[in-house]
C-alpha cells in the first residue's frame, strides 16, 4: 500500500532539466505577436486612420506611454529626441519592409524552432540583408526594437552590440573582465643546506639576510656568511669561551651600512662586525644575561636579553646605551620595529606582547639624561596578554605600517593581529601547532608562518581572510627560523633538523624579473654545507 500511495501522489516538483523554460516563455510570446498581428490585419481591412487611433487609444495610456519610453531609453542608453527620432523612421520604413518575411526581420523574435536548436541567445537577423529597412546604415541609423515586443534577456541586436566598432561607433559588447594571473608555487625547496651544531632554542634568532644578499647564519659559537649570488661561504665569527655561542643575529638596514652585522652572544654582549673589512668593530655591553634579540632601526640597535630588559644602543656613540625599556617580567625573545621606526613590538616568555613608542624613548633621552651616563628607564605603551604562550613570532605589515601579527608558542598555537595605533586585536587564527616565527610577503597580501610540532612546516596564508594557501613540508624537527631574500621572493627556513631550506614562496615582483638571489640552476641543485 505504501508503495502504491508514493507511485500515485500527486504533487508536481518542477525540474528544470525535464523541460525547456526558454521555449515555454517564447511559445507564450510567440502566441501573443501572432494575436496582435491577426488584430493588425482585420485593421487593415477597415479605415486606416481611425482604426491605428483606436487601437493606440485603447492599447496605450498616457502613463503606459510614458513607461515604455522611459523603458526604451534604460534598455538602450538612448536619449528620448534618440528614441523618438528612430521610431518614427521605423514607422516611415514599415511600408518598405512589409515584403520582407519575420525570418529576415532582426526585430522578430526567435522562433519555436530556434529554441528547439538548443539557441538560447538569438541574434538579429543576417547583416547582408541590405536590403531590409531595419538593417543598419550611417544613413538611417539603427533600428530600436520595442523591448515589449521581445524577451529582451535572449534577443540581442547585432549591430548594436558588435564586438567590433561600427561605422557609427557604437560600443562593444563589454567583456568579462581579464582574470589575474595565477602564480605556480613550488612545494619542494629549490636548495638545501646543512647546518651543524644550529642550537635547538625557540627563543634565540639564529639567521638573518641582508640587503646585500648574504645570508647571515649562527652555528654554535662561530657566523658563517653565505652569499647567495655565487654560493661562497666565509668565517666570520668564533667566540672565546667553551660555555659562550652565538645566541642572536641582525644586518643593518641603514643604507650604505648594510654590511654591518650585529651578533648577540650567551655572555650578555652585543657585538657589530664590519663583514666587507672581517674585522670586529665594537663590543657593546648593558646586558646581565644572553642577547637573544636583536632589531635595528638605522643607526639605533635594540637589544633584548634573558635578563627581561630591553636596551637601546646608538651605534654613533661612545656612550651606546641610550635607555633602557622595562616592560617584561622573563626573557625577551622577540624584536620588530615597524617600517617608519616609530613603533618597537616585543614578545616575551611570559606571553606579553609589548608596543613601545619611540618618540617616549627620544624624549627621555634628550630631557632627562644623566651625566653619570645612566641609561633612563622607558615603560611600554601598551602590554597586551591575549597569547597564552611565549611570544617570539613578530612582523609588522610592510603595507600598512599599523599592522603586527604575532605568533604564540605551545600552548597558544595563534596568530594574532593587532592595530598599533590603539592595541586591539583585529583578529586571531588557531593553527594548530608552535608558531616559530612570521614573515610578510613584500608585494601581495600573503603572509607565511614557520611551526613546530607536530607537522614542522611552513604555511602560506592569504590576509585577511587567512585562509592557506599552500603547506611546505620537508623539515624533521621544527622551524625556528625564517629570513626573507631582498627581492622578497625566496624565504629560507631553520630548522632543529639542522639543515636550511630554500623555497620560492613568495614568487618575483609584478613587472619585474626575477633576480638570481641564488646563484646558478648547477649550483641550486647541489646540497652543501656551511663552514
């Protein structure tokens, strides 16, 4: 019975598949022009005049009349004097026309026929037909059929939407706009470089790459410069002292000082070495426990030690240590400043993001100085406790230089973005893992983290949606680090796996050629090792 009662219900569910709405909606209209013309043609056979003055009287309204010529002038971008003048040519022109059958006619609508040959967008009718009254001509112009005569939405006239420039200039048919061009982004990383004895440590910054194009890499207590154009490797750095190693990197990005490298070490002091000379410059001091980071801002250095201070050397001076910021209560592990230099943002192991102000920093610096040359103490503008874990991950929008992100450690696993200007949080994305550490693609709105475990990968993120766009895996152990090449097209990732990865993440900027930040094809197929 069931059966029976399911197989004879009688609800009908219209299936678009089933049936043809286009041919229904033309057989309608098709019914009613064939109506209006048998009207026409009993017309005919009576007096001319009166009967075209009673049918426009009954048909058409002054409000009706008035609609449709409004209609006609949205329909086809047409003035009114436009839309009048073709109509009363169409009327003169009737007479000459009327030879001519509804197939030859490009203001017909399509027929029955048509449709049932699949044709959902009918075009007007052939434009060799010269001979028509209707067809287009610099003379006459062209013909504006009555949008109430037709089904605007499937007949469209030819000359007036030619995707080529009529004699008369008429518009083409607009185009869809030309899609962007997509970028293929290799998974695999174009080099591999070993690196021994890279200290396992989330909190120090072991790698950094200049505008130079030499890549700076920290490997226990000895640097190793790596140029990216031809592949060579120089010593530069070994530390005395067997409990002593290199905790922190950083090139200047002072123009025409980019060989300048800053090198924090397990001891509490900062050192700057002039790389083209290989020679030490200075030794600077101010910390009790090892530099973990480091972040230049022209001829200013930022230092943040194990000892939870942060101090600022100008570089210029005798006496370095310019002040000294005192916000975090554990070891900072972070150090960004912002494009302009007027911002400094530090991350902490006590999960505090600080956002330091450097115009706070000038004043004390210039109004309250010492002459025992004591360094003046500087709080925070902010302290922001959203992260739940140590906050290393810091890179400031190169875009809109009022944007950070950060990332958390273990037991926050989030990127978080933050409105400098007045500390709130615009947005945080679980990811799932340790984040490492953050870089910003220079020329699109892209932005890569570095992880730990569980995946130990890198992951390609579109801003602001933040939704991936490409995972990179290959490293054993977590990503520490990551450096950007100059171009902004290559990011080189660090690992505990001991082993350096070059990937093209980024891709070449629009309109540019790709320089050849690494080396030789020969030479980028190779795996080597640094010192």
């Amino acid at each position: 019975k069931r059966s029976e009662i399911a197989n004879s219900c009688d609800r009908f569910i219209p299936n678009r598949s089933n049936f043809s709405v286009d041919l229904s909606r033309a057989s309608i209209l098709s019914a009613e022009k064939k109506r209006r013309d048998d009207a026409a043609k009993k017309a005919d056979n009576t007096d001319d005049g009166q009967v075209r003055a009673t049918r426009d009287r009954v048909a058409l309204t002054p409000i009706q009349a008035e609609f449709r010529r409004r209609m006609r002038c949205a329909l086809f971008s047409l003035s009114g004097e436009e839309i009048q003048a073709r109509k009363l040519f169409h009327r003169r022109s009737t007479n000459a026309a009327s030879s001519s059958s509804d197939t030859n006619n490009p203001s017909s609508y399509s027929t029955v026929d048509d449709l049932n040959l699949g044709r959902v967008l009918t075009f007007g009718g052939s434009s060799n037909k010269s001979t028509s009254a209707t067809n287009y001509s610099r003379q006459s112009g062209v013909y504006l059929p009555d949008p109430f005569d037709q089904d605007q939405l499937h007949v469209l006239d030819r000359h007036k939407y030619s995707p080529f420039k009529s004699s008369m200039g008429s518009s083409a048919l607009p185009r869809s706009p030309k899609k962007g061009s997509w970028r293929r982004i290799p998974t695999t990383p174009s080099r591999v470089l070993d690196a021994p004895d890279l200290v396992d440590d989330y909190y120090l910054n072991l790698i950094s790459w200049s505008a130079e194009n030499i890549l700076a890499v920290a490997l226990g207590r000895c640097v190793y410069l790596w140029n990216a154009s031809n592949g060579d490797i120089v010593h530069l750095v070994s530390l005395e002292g067997d409990d002593n190693y290199v905790t922190s990197v950083s090139w200047s990005d002072t123009v025409g000082n980019a060989h300048c490298l800053a090198v924090g070490t397990n001891e509490g002091y900062v050192q700057l070495w002039d790389t083209v000379g290989m020679r030490l410059i200075r030794t600077m001091d101010g910390h009790t426990a090892r530099v973990g980071s480091l972040a230049w801002n022209q001829h200013c250095l930022s230092s943040g030690g194990r000892d939870s201070i942060i101090v600022q050397h100008d570089v210029r001076s005798r006496n370095h240590s310019t002040s000294t910021y005192r916000g975090h209560t554990q070891e900072v592990c972070g150090l960004k400043w912002n494009e302009d230099g007027s911002v400094l943002a530090s991350g902490g192991n006590e999960n505090y993001l600080c956002l330091w102000d450097a115009a706070m920093s000038g004043a004390s610096r210039n109004g309250n100085r010492n002459d025992n040359n004591s360094t003046n103490s500087v709080s925070p503008r902010f302290i922001l406790t959203d992260h739940k874990a140590a906050v290393k991950a810091l890179a400031f929008c190169p875009f809109n230089r009022h944007l950070l992100a950060s990332g958390g450690g273990t037991a926050d696993r989030c990127i978080k973005f933050w409105n400098t200007n007045s500390g709130a949080m615009l947005n945080s994305v679980d990811t799932g893992s340790q984040v490492c550490s953050l870089l910003w693609s220079k020329h699109n709105k892209e932005i890569c983290s570095s992880h730990g475990f569980s995946e130990n990968q890198l992951i390609l993120w579109n801003y602001p949606t933040m939704t991936k766009i490409q995972e990179f895996t290959g490293h054993t152990s977590r990503v520490l680090h990551m450096a950007g090449s100059p171009d902004g097209a290559t990011v080189v990732s660090a690992a505990a796996d001991e082993t350096l990865r070059f990937w093209d993440i980024f891709g070449s900027p629009p309109n540019k050629r790709k320089s050849d930040a690494l080396g030789t094809s020969e030479f980028a197929q190779r795996m080597m090792t640094i010192r």
